[in-house]
C-alpha cells in the first residue's frame, strides 16, 4: 500500500501536446522552446514532460502586461532640430540624379 501512496504523491506530467493545447499554439513550437530552454521541463525517455508549476511558470514567461504611463510630460521625446542658416547664405537646392540604366543609354 505504500507503494501505491507514494504513486499519487508524484506530480502530474502533461505532454507536450496537451500544454500546446493550453497555449494555444502548435506541438512544435512548444518542443522548440523546450529545447532551446527558453521553458521549463523535464526531459524523459518518452520526451518533453511539464508538471503543472512548469505550465504555470510558462504562462507567466509568455505574459505581456501594459506598461505604465505617467500622466506627465514624456520623459524623452524626440524631436527634430532645423538647423537655421545665416542671414546671406544661399540655400542650396538638391536634385536627384538620373537611373544609371538612363545615364548608360545616352
């Protein structure tokens, strides 16, 4: 009987299957990202296994949250500076040369 006790103490593991069911998204991705450790996992002889803290701990990782916004003024806004010329100097008006297929021809 004690066997059998220590059987239910051992955490349910869920397949990779099953946790790309619960994300939403395909098998592969999920073997993918357990591969390249980006995901918690056990590793098995029967392949990627996740208990129910890994699936948890995974929706946490995949979580985006809103970032704060001040109601201030932005911090850094970029703006752009026009450089002012001199009173006198000319302006120089810039052109576009011609395609090289059109300089070639003539």
């Amino acid at each position: 009987m004690a066997s059998r006790q220590t059987l239910h103490d051992l955490p349910q593991l869920y397949s990779a299957a099953e946790v790309a069911t619960a994300l939403d998204c395909s098998e592969w991705w999920v073997k993918e990202q357990a591969r390249r450790r980006r995901i918690p996992f056990i590793k098995s002889g029967s392949g990627y296994r996740f208990t129910k803290e890994h699936v948890q701990e995974i929706f946490n990782i995949l979580e985006q949250r809103p970032q704060e916004t001040s109601t201030q003024f932005p911090e850094a806004v970029a703006t752009r500076r026009r450089v002012r010329t001199q009173a006198g100097t000319p302006v120089v008006q810039l052109r576009a040369r011609p395609p090289r297929r059109a300089r070639n021809v003539a």
